[in-house]
C-alpha cells in the first residue's frame, strides 16, 4: 500500500510539473506581449543605455549604437537614449520619457530621437542646464536631412558648450520668424545633386572652352590678317581649350567630391534581418505579434479575443500588427514583409500584417488552400475606410471570422514573388560625376556656346552700327557740308579759346609743335580778328571764319601730335588732319597727284565743304568751298598747313 501511495503522489506532482510548465510556456510569450511601450522600452533600458530601434536600418542601423553612446558619455550625467520611428516615438508633450523613467525607476537625462529629429528630451534628478535650449537650436540650426546620428551629436555638442541659450536665441532671431520660411543648408548630396551637378559639369566643361574658342577666332579675323594666317598661328588655341576643359573638370572633380550620401552609416546584414527576427521569433510562440515598440493598438481584451479566434481557425494564420515606411528592410512593402517572414518561418501560413499606425490590413496566402478573395472586403471598414487604427480589432476579428468560413482552393499557393528590395548600399553611394546628365550636359553646354557665339557676333555688330552711326553724327555735327554762318562764327570762337588754352602750359610742347601751334592761332587771329580785341570781327566772311576753324583744329593737333598736323582732309577741311592720300597715283606718274584726306573720307569719300554767301562769280547760296575768295580755297589743291599760314600772313603783309 505504501508503495502504491507513493506512485500516485509522483505521478500526480508529475502531472502538476507538466501542466505547469506548458501553462508557463503559453504564459510567457503573452505576458511579454502584454507589455506596455513605454515597460518594453525600459526594459531594454535596463540593459543598455542607449536603444536603438530595428525598424530604420536604412537610416539609422542598430550597429550605430556605440557611436550613440559614444556621444551621451560627453555629457556627464546619466543618459538614456532611445532611437525610435517618429510614429513611434509621439513626439513633445508624448509623456513617453516619463512613462519610461516610471518604468525604470533611474535618474538621468532622457532623450528620444526620430528620423525627424529630437523628438523629447526630459531630465529627472539630475541637473542638465541648457537641455531644452540645446533641442531648440538643434532643430533650428540643422537641416531636413540631418540623420538622427547627426542630430543627436549636434544636440550634445551644443548643451556641452555651455553657449546653448545664445544658439537657440540666435537660431530663433534667424530661422524662426513667421515670414522667414528658409532654412539651412542641406548636409548631404542626394541623388538628385548629383544629377544636377554632372548636368552643370557637362554644360561648363563644353560651353566654356568652346565659347571661348569661337569668340577668340572671330575677334582675330576683325584684324584682317592674310589668309590662312588664323589657321597657321592660331593653333595653341585648340589645345589651350582642350587645357581649359581639363581644368574645369578638375575642379568640379574637387567642389563636388561627395561618393556617397548621408552620415556614412552603412547597414550591416544583420541590421537589416533583426526586425524579421524579432518578429518571427515572437510568430514562433504566439500567432498574435503586436510591435511592442509602438504605442498598441490592440487593448488586452482584444487579444485576448484574437488569440481565440486564431486558435480555433481551421488553418493557420498568423497576424503581425508593426510600423511600416521606406526606412525599414523591407522598404514599406508589406508583400515583401510577408515574404520574409514565411522564408525565416519555413512555415506555410496565411499572414495578415496591419500596419501601424495607419490601421492598413494586408492579407498573403502562402500554402494555405483559403481562397483569399473571400476575405477582401473583411479587411476593411466600410465606415471609417482602410486607415483607421481604432477600429483594427474589431476589423481584424471580423477578418478571421472570415477566414473560417470562406471557401476553399486547390489552386491556392504561393503568391508572385515581391519586386526586389533597394539595396541600402547603393542607395547611399551617389553615381559618378562623369556619368549620367554629364553628357547632355555637354551638349548643352555646347549649344549655349554656340548660341553665346552668334549673340557676341551680332551685339558687336549693333555695336559698330551704333558706333559708325554716332562717329557720322559727330562728324556731321564738328563738320556740316553746309555750315551756316551762326555755326561758323560760335565754333570759330570756340576753338580759338581751346587753343589758346592749350598753348598755355608751352614747357610741356616741343619746339616744332609749340611753333606750329603758334602759327595757326596767329594766322587764324589775322584771318577774324583784325583789330586784335579778341573778338570776331563783324565783317569776317564764311571762307575767312572756316579757315580759321582749320587752322585752330589742326593747331591743337600740333599741339597733342605734330607730325599728323601737316595737311587736311582737301574735301572737307572742317574734318580736320588728314591720314593719307586718297588712293594712289597711276603707274606712270600720268593723272592727278592724290590729294590727302581724312580717313573716314579714304574708306568713303565725303560731299565737298560748301560754305554760305557769294562765290567768285558772285553767286550767293551754299557753294563749294574752292570758289570762295581766301586763302581757304588753295586747301582743295592739297597745300600743306605751314604753306597756308604763311600765304595768310603773306595775305594781310605780315612777314
């Protein structure tokens, strides 16, 4: 008898043992499920300092935890650091900080960061000056895409400063105005710059060296070289174009020297898997995952039901309620979350992922023979839509109700495998500067030389239009073929003065100018100003007033350059000092002598000077200059200057 009571008191406590543990076994997985965000949160706390969400491997891997920590020891005081989406992390006013130093109970600086930036900083018992200073300049002072890494190393660089209340009033006075809607500068090279910068690149490295070119050559043919002579010396300008190229490719090479974008973080494999593993270790005990990351959706009554449901369904289904956006693995495709779930499983399921916080539903069959069609329109809610997180419950309860009665395929598999995934790597290394838009930019760059060339071509040639133009206005204007005598009595009287004027510093003249000069204003006084009052005589005649003009012009010509002060434009002498003979004498010494005349009258010849009053033939009118009594006439026979002030002074007896 002692024997038998003996076994069943060993096979009871053995019975106890294995209800136990099995109870212990389902128990544990919902308990750790059950924990609330900011309990699960401090637990992870209570291990190491600084979390690091698995969720943004692309922005911010969980490898980069060190370099966090790193950073909070610069501050001397306890810091605890969390590293959460920015749907996770609530965000000012949240309350998560406190719910987490509640749950774990230590004192410290506590700091919660997001791909948006510093999402909350509070301090509890310990004293921190300036922390909330430092969050205010922090955000002002960088820009939208600083990394949370960037960020929060900013933040500490500025609260250890001790200058963290000036920044922040300094950022306020620069970024913060109502109508200041600027910002700072960008800190990375995107994908987009770079584009824009090997477009610009192309466009320089062709535009600049070919405009050059082409503007070079057509300033050296307005030189009028013999032919071919551009050609033969104008060789370097080629190669130094091609020099020209080369340099500003090199520089651009230099500005634009990014290889890659963002902090230089880099995932690792395992950064990029942790998600998957964490949520298929937690499939692998419960049917039912809920991010415990993230604020829940899901009371526990509502667990508790769904965990029924699951239970009871007659083919396996496994629901996974967790954030989703382009920063995680999978790239915010819930198909290829799926997918990755059920090839760490080795598990055929029918997986529903909803996502948060957006309350999306997704359904993917994966070897079940569940005709997933059925089950479209339980996924949603015909109320508040496809987005709306306080109804997820009762739409994911009504979702396995479904399932438990919706038909069955034979035809059901697998779906079409998900479009592959960004790889993380590549998206941070920036294509090469020579590559891309740099070749249309060559071309347009050569295009804008090409149009820059035609437009220097054709403003140059306005330009001398105008320039021509005004030289005849001001020639007409100094030298009218059909001076009237008002006109030749003021300018008369105008040139002797600047004459005289000149004349007046005579150390500076040379003994020929100086003599030159004096004999033109001499017997440009004989010819007007006979009573030597320094006044134009009323009788002096248009011939006598034109001479004199002449001969003060080409004075103060001998006075600036007295060689050119020889002889005077025999067509019009008004024009003033003459630059040559007009043409050549015939071969032979046969036909008339040329006669010297100004250069505008070399290149086209000018009407003849005719002057006001009777000629010789006492005919009154405008009339060529030679038929008017003077010493003015003999100029039409190309007499020089020194011969003309001698026959004036020959003229009124003067030796």
């Amino acid at each position: 008898m002692e024997v038998v009571r003996r076994a069943g008191i060993v096979l009871v406590l053995g019975w106890l043992a294995v209800l136990f543990t099995a109870g212990a076994v389902q128990a544990a997985p919902a308990g750790a499920d059950a924990l609330s965000q900011p309990a699960y949160l401090a637990e992870q706390l209570r291990h190491d300092p600084v979390y690091v969400s698995d969720q943004m491997p692309r922005v911010v891997p969980r490898s980069t935890a060190p370099a966090f920590a790193a950073e909070a020891k610069q501050l001397r005081v306890p810091t605890y650091v969390v590293v959460l989406p920015f749907t996770s992390s609530g965000g000012s006013g949240s309350g998560l900080l406190a719910a987490i130093h509640d749950h774990l109970g230590r004192k410290g600086l506590y700091v919660a960061v997001s791909e948006s930036g510093l999402s909350e900083v509070q301090s509890y018992g310990v004293s921190v000056p300036g922390a909330a200073d430092a969050k205010t300049a922090t955000l002002y002072e960088l820009p939208y895409d600083a990394t949370p890494r960037e960020v929060f190393r900013h933040f500490v660089d500025l609260l250890a400063s001790g200058q963290a209340h000036q920044r922040a009033e300094a950022a306020r006075a620069a970024y913060g105005g109502a109508d200041n809607s600027h910002e700072p500068p960008a800190l990375h090279t995107t994908q987009t710059d770079r584009e824009n910068q090997s477009f610009l690149t192309g466009t320089l490295v062709a535009g600049v060296p070919l405009g050059a070119l082409l503007i070079t050559y057509h300033a050296l043919g307005r030189r009028r070289p013999r032919p071919g002579s551009i050609l033969r010396r104008g060789w370097p300008l080629p190669v130094g174009a091609l020099v020209l190229a080369g340099l500003l490719a090199l520089a651009a090479s230099q500005v634009f020297a990014d290889t890659s974008t963002g902090d230089g973080s880099v995932p690792t494999a395992a950064d990029l898997r942790a998600r998957i593993d964490r949520v298929s270790a937690g499939l692998r005990h419960d049917p039912l995952y809920v991010d415990p990351e993230s604020p829940s959706p899901l009371d526990a009554a509502e667990r508790a039901e769904l965990r029924g449901r699951l239970t009871a369904l007659p083919v396996p289904v496994l629901v996974v309620a967790l954030p989703s956006s382009m920063d995680d693995e999978s790239g915010g495709d819930q198909d290829r979350l799926a997918a990755a779930l059920h090839d760490r499983l080795h598990r055929d399921a029918l997986f529903v992922t909803a996502e948060l916080p957006s309350g999306y539903v997704s359904v993917t069959n994966y070897g079940t023979h569940v005709d997933t069609s059925a089950l479209y329109d339980a996924s949603r809610d015909p109320a508040a839509g496809d987005r709306d997180l306080s109804t997820l419950g009762p739409r994911l309860d009504k979702l396995l109700a479904s399932v438990a009665k919706a038909p069955k395929t034979k035809t059901a598999g697998e779906p079409l495998p998900p479009s592959p995934v960004a790889d993380p790597v590549a998206q941070r290394k920036l294509p090469g500067l020579f590559t891309g838009d740099f070749h249309p930019g060559l071309f347009i760059g050569a295009l804008a030389a090409l149009l820059l060339f035609g437009l220097v071509v054709a403003v140059g040639a306005l330009l001398r239009a105008l320039g021509r133009r005004g030289a005849r206005a001001a020639a007409a204007a100094a030298a009218p073929v059909e001076p009237r005598q008002a006109w030749l009595r003021r300018t008369a009287r105008e040139e002797l003065a600047a004459l005289t004027v000149e004349l007046e510093p005579a150390t500076a003249l040379s003994e020929a100018a100086h003599r030159r000069a004096w004999e033109c204003l001499d017997a440009a006084a004989l010819l007007i100003d006979g009573d030597s009052d320094g006044l134009i005589d009323d009788d002096a005649t248009p011939a006598s007033l034109a001479c004199a003009i002449v001969l003060a012009r080409v004075g103060r010509t001998a006075a600036r350059e007295p060689s050119a002060a020889t002889h005077v434009c025999h067509r019009n002498p008004l024009h003033g000092a003459a630059t040559g003979p007009a043409g050549k004498r015939p071969a032979g010494g046969r036909g008339p002598v040329p006669r010297p005349v100004c250069a505008a009258c070399r290149e086209t010849p000018g009407e003849m000077l005719r002057l006001p009053g009777p000629d010789a033939s006492g005919r009154r009118g405008h009339s060529p200059y030679p038929g008017h009594p003077g010493p003015l006439a003999t100029l039409a026979k190309g007499t020089g200057i020194d011969q003309l002030t001698r026959e004036v002074r020959e003229s009124f007896g003067v030796n």
